[in-house]
C-alpha cells in the first residue's frame, strides 16, 4: 500500500531537535577519539517521519553513546524493494555499520502470504550480507493502524499488532535477530491510556510523541539501556515524554532476551 510523504518532518521544533545532534557529534569528535556507533536505518515513512534517526541521535549522545546515522527511505517502499536498490546498496556499502535497522512496510509483516513470499526473503538476505560486513541488524518491529485494517481482516489496532509481532517474532527467532518492540511498546501505551496522541490524523504515521517513543525503544534495544532521563523534544510535554520512557524501559529491558537483545 503507497504512503504519501508527510510534512511533519521539516518543522522549526524538530529541526531545532535534530540539531542537537549535529552539534553533540561534532563536540563529540573533538574530544578524546572515541569511535561512534554507526547506524543505518533502512525503511520508508515510518522511518523518515519526525526526522527518527537524527531523533535517536540525539538521545545517544545525550546516553553517553556517540553515534554517526544515516537512511535509506522511501514512502511506501518494502525491503525487498530496498533489496532490489542500486542507491540502497551503495549506503549499505559506503561505510562501516555497526548496526543496520530494517524496518519493514507497515502491512507486511501482518499478512501470512506477505510476509511469507515479501519479508522473510529480503531479510534473510539481508542478514546474511550484514553478517559478512560485521554489521549487526535490527528488526523495526512497528505498530499497526490505529483503527486496525478491515480490507486485510483485522478489526482494530489489538487485532492487526498481534500479526505484525507475531510476524517480526518468527522471523527474529530463525535467524537470531535483534528486534526493537516499538510496536509492542505502542500497545501497551494505548491499552492503558487510549487517549494517547500516538498517530498523526492519518491513524497511521507516527505523531511527534509515537517517533520519539520509538526513538526510545532504538536506543533501549541497541544499548540496553534505559532512556529515562533522556531529553524531551520541543513541542512534547515533559510528562508525557517520561511516561514514554517508562513504558520503554519496561518493554524493552524486564525480559531483553525475548527481544533476542544480548
């Protein structure tokens, strides 16, 4: 399914945000020579909304952990597209990563005889490029639409979330990759708190609260880290952004092995 390409990602907060992250790595680079973890985000506008890898950036070296990101994304792309790209795979090969982040079409993984014939391909092939290039990949494992998706049969948001984790999960444990659970945070946020502003008017990408929660669960997954006392964004209240944290860390971090995170 195509996605159109939203604006939210060149406003004055989030450019103010991202930055943040400019300026840490570059104080970061002149210090004593401590190498950045690199990180490559491949995947579409769930990636490329809210400017997420230059938002998790800046909550890595807010942590103490240096980084250097970078993105290959196009609206609506799968990964076997990505598979299938010249420029993709010239990102993949134009440096060293230390982790590549795969984050799949937001229906695929939820649909047996998508993700069957679509996903698990591309990220078995994947994997095994990444593991000759000692770089480590990482599941995205996303959320599902707000209101479910009645034309592939899920009723509502519980509904199409358990397929989409259910779908990440099988092909993690096969190959023995690291998953970032934002999807499942997602759930348990809205399952407590349904007026939780998670999704932009859409039902489907990612309000400035869903990206940073996400950007949360990234850095929680690749650190193991707790990102509670990590800074807010502007436009994002305080409170919300530590019930966010919260939610994170009790995600990610009270059974990491579930999560295959080491």
């Amino acid at each position: 399914m195509p996605m159109r390409r939203i604006a939210t990602i060149a406003t004055p907060a989030l450019r103010r945000f991202a930055s943040i992250a400019v300026a840490a790595l570059i104080v970061a680079c002149a210090g004593p020579p401590t190498p950045p973890v690199r990180v490559l985000f491949i995947g579409n506008s769930y990636t490329y909304a809210n400017a997420l890898p230059q938002m998790f950036a800046t909550l890595a070296q807010a942590g103490k952990h240096p980084v250097a990101v970078d993105m290959a994304a196009q609206g609506g792309w799968t990964l076997a597209q990505h598979v299938a790209s010249a420029s993709t795979r010239d990102k993949l090969t134009a440096r060293q990563w230390d982790f590549v982040v795969l984050q799949e079409q937001s229906i695929v993984p939820a649909v047996a005889a998508s993700r069957t014939t679509g996903m698990y391909p591309a990220v078995r092939q994947y994997t095994a490029v990444l593991r000759e290039l000692n770089a480590a990949p990482v599941l995205l494992l996303t959320w599902s639409r707000r209101d479910g998706l009645r034309d592939f049969g899920f009723a509502d948001f519980r509904a199409m979330q358990e397929q989409l984790t259910a779908g990440t999960l099988a092909i993690a444990a096969e190959l023995g990759l690291r998953v970032a659970p934002a999807g499942v945070a997602w759930q348990t946020g809205v399952s407590r708190d349904s007026t939780l502003a998670l999704w932009q008017p859409d039902g489907s990408h990612p309000s400035l609260a869903g990206s940073y929660l996400t950007a949360c669960v990234l850095f929680a997954t690749l650190f193991r880290a707790s990102p509670v006392g990590l800074p807010t964004p502007d436009g994002l209240a305080p409170e919300i952004a530590r019930h966010l944290q919260d939610l994170v860390r009790e995600t990610v971090l009270t059974e990491p092995e579930h999560w295959h995170i080491p």
